[in-house]
C-alpha cells in the first residue's frame, strides 16, 4: 500500500492530520469571531483538553496521529521552506510594501517552530515591538504599521485550521490543496502546501497534486482562482473510481470541473458526482448534512440531503471534456457508485426542532475509525442513538467548546491513509 491514499470514507484509518487548539482560537473576540467565520468565542484551554481526548481516541484505536503545527515547523527546517512561506505570507498585498523588506527579514530569523506558530496563529504589531523589532521606525515607513494600534495584526490568524480536512484532502493516489472561499482561510493552503512540499516525510513520498499545479522547484503557484472554491468538507472519495463533491456555500461547479478534469486525466477517478446544495451557513458542506457510518450506511439530515440535486460526470469522448448525467436520486447515486444493493440511511435524530438542533451540533460530522466504528460528540444523543441502533459503535468525545467552531470529527480529520475497502 502507498504511504498516502486514501479511497473510501470508511476503510480503516491509518494516518491522520489534524490541529491542536492554540494561538489562533485565542485571537477571536467578540467583535471578529463573524469576520474569522466563527460564531462564538472558545474556551480555548477546555478545547484543548476535548481535542486531546479526540486524538486519544484516535491512537487507542491505531491510527497514527499527525499535528499541523509540528508537521509546519519541520518543513520550515528547510531554509527554501522558510523562504518560501514567508514570501507568501508576508507581501505588499498583505501587509503593504512598506513594510515588506523588514519583517521578511525578521521572519527569516525566526526560529522554525515560532514561526510555524505566527503563520497560523497571527502575529501583532506588538509582538512585533516585544520581539525587538522597531515599530517606531517602522511607522515611518509603513501606512499599515503607523496607522494602527499594538494590538492590529501584521500576520491574520487563521482559527480554521482547526478543521483540517478543508484546506486540503487526499483523493485516492494525490491530494488536492483547496483555493478557499473566504479571504479568512485562503493563506491556510499556504502552510499545507509548504507541508507537502517540503516536509521529509512528504517530499520523499510519490503522490499526485491534483490541483493546484506546482513547478518543478516544488513552488506553491499562487493563483486568482476567482470564483472556483473548493474546501474538502465538501469532497468524498467513496470507493470505485468515484468521489462526491458538494456543490455548496463553499464550493463552486467551476472547481469541481477542475478537480474532476484533473483526476480523470490521470486515470485516479471515472465519476464524480455533484451534489447540488442549498447555500446555507448551517450546512455550508456536504459533510455537515451526510457521512458514512458503515459499507452501507450512512447518516442524513433529510430536510437537506433529500433536496440535493446529483449531477455525475464521466470522462467524456475527448480529452478535458465531460459527459454530464442528472441523477434522479442523491441517495440512489452513491449507491449506485459504492455498489451496494440498499443503503442504509440514519436520519438526524428526534422531533424537528431537536433534529435541527442536533444538526447544528455536528450530529451528522462524524468521522469512521474503521467500518462500523465511528467518532462523534456526545452531545448528539438522539442521533448517536439511531447510529447504534443500527449496528454502529459510536465513540463518544465531548465538544461543547470544539463544535462552537461548526464543526465534528469529520471537519477536524484531514485522512492521509485508509485501507482500502
């Protein structure tokens, strides 16, 4: 088996990349949660405490464990990592060119792990000051710099990190670095493809990047994607050559195009199904609303899975173009394209209101360990209830603060090996 594939959403699970609250949940207020598409503040010391008991469920099953942070700082060992992350972070778009020669410079010296931290959890104008950098100086030169207070951001935080399986996601043979719908998350593929790219354990490995296109020198091809966003909790590799692709609030037909042109073109997928969605905050992905509990089973909340319009594309008789099929059932064409006979369907528990509710708190997020083994909150007892009910192993984490960011197991596994199914 490689060392990096992933083909269904339930075979065994290997090798995880997931975020360990720290800095960048520290950073929300208030004031910016909504601008940083959060919709409330964390406890960030008890979301920890809950993350760590998510990782320990996770290795007390087997699966190898990766932290972005760490992964991050140990690329950044590399010196063309380091000057590659900070030519893209720190540039006269994001921070004005005033101020661009000084603080690459001073970023340049930092060392790997600090680094790491600030290109995920942002960095002030008065952590600037304490570093000894001189701000006073840098006022003079920098509108940015001399018209804002200590506490403004040189570096924006990016708290969305927390839910890894978006800014990236490995489809069969290659991974898939995701241009981002909110200008809140776009630089968080920077930092996974300086991982890629640049970590040991990555540029030793033979895999494909499915988009965007890197040059030969490994150098992250920094694009206007306009309006083709993808973020991969919208994207399922479901076994057979196909892959869903939510079509959602965060996910454009464009991209899918994209994505599908390029995996067909390889020879990794011969079907990728369009899942047409309502564009709602409350289920902004495919994977808030649907995932796979087992072979044949999964788990919806009917009032969006049921609307959902599937639209399958084929490769097509001439190279890059597409043969385009309506389903007439979503339900019916992921078991059409996992080949099983009746798929077994675990609806959102309890009446509407807690249906909703439950929704809301992830209850439909869950993330399979193995088939039949799944992770979900606690909280989500009516749900969690219907899922063994069915014959499915629920375990249970606490994610009173964690799902404050809308998201469960699902959104905070970004899956690097699972056995095939």
């Amino acid at each position: 088996m490689s060392e990096f594939f992933v083909g269904s959403e339930i075979g065994k699970l290997r090798k995880v990349l997931v975020h360990r609250p720290d800095l960048e949940l520290r950073r929300l207020t208030p004031s910016n949660h909504d601008e940083l598409l959060f919709d409330d503040v964390l406890w960030v010391s008890r979301a920890r405490e809950q993350h760590d008991a998510f990782v320990a469920e996770l290795r007390s099953r087997g699966v190898e464990v990766y932290l972005l942070h760490n992964l991050l700082a140990e690329a950044l060992e590399d010196e063309s990592a380091r000057r590659a992350a900070v030519e893209a972070a720190v540039t006269p778009y994001t921070i004005g060119p005033g101020a661009v020669a000084e603080l690459r410079g001073m970023a340049l010296e930092a060392m790997p792990a600090e680094l790491a931290r600030h290109l995920i959890g942002g960095l002030t104008k008065g952590e600037l000051r304490a570093g000894g950098v001189d701000v006073d100086g840098l006022n003079r030169h920098s509108l940015l710099a001399g018209a804002t207070t200590d506490d403004a951001f040189v570096l924006p935080p990016l708290p969305n990190s927390l839910f890894t399986r978006d800014s990236s996601c490995w489809i069969y043979g290659g991974v898939s670095l995701n241009p981002m719908q909110w200008p809140a998350r776009r630089l968080e593929g920077i930092n996974m493809a300086l991982i890629y790219r640049y970590h040991p354990m990555f540029r030793q490995a033979e895999f494909e990047f499915w988009y965007p296109p890197l040059d030969p020198l490994g150098e992250f091809e920094a694009r206007d994607f306009g309006k083709a966003a993808l973020e991969g909790g919208d994207v399922m590799p479901i076994g057979n050559g196909a892959v869903l692709v939510g079509m959602s609030e965060r996910s454009t037909g464009r991209m899918i195009e994209l994505l599908a042109q390029s995996l067909f073109s390889k020879g990794a997928a011969d079907r990728v199904i369009a899942c047409q969605m309502t564009k709602e905050r409350g289920h902004m992905h495919l994977d808030t609303v649907f995932t796979f509990l087992d072979r044949d089973a999964v788990t919806a909340y009917p009032k969006v899975v049921e609307n959902i319009n599937a639209f399958s594309l084929r490769p097509g008789g001439q190279e890059g173009a597409f043969e385009i099929t309506r389903e007439t059932s979503f339900l019916d064409a992921v078991a059409d394209a996992t080949g099983v006979d009746t798929l077994r369907v675990v609806p959102t528990g309890g009446d509407d209101y807690q249906a909703a509710r439950e929704q809301w708190d992830d209850a439909n997020n869950v993330v399979a360990i193995e088939p039949g083994v799944v992770i979900s909150y606690d909280k989500n007892e009516y749900t969690n209830a219907l899922i063994r009910d069915a014959g499915v192993e629920v375990v249970t984490i606490d994610g009173s603060e964690l799902g404050k960011g809308r998201g469960g197991g699902h959104c905070m596994t970004c899956p690097l090996l699972r056995d095939p199914i």
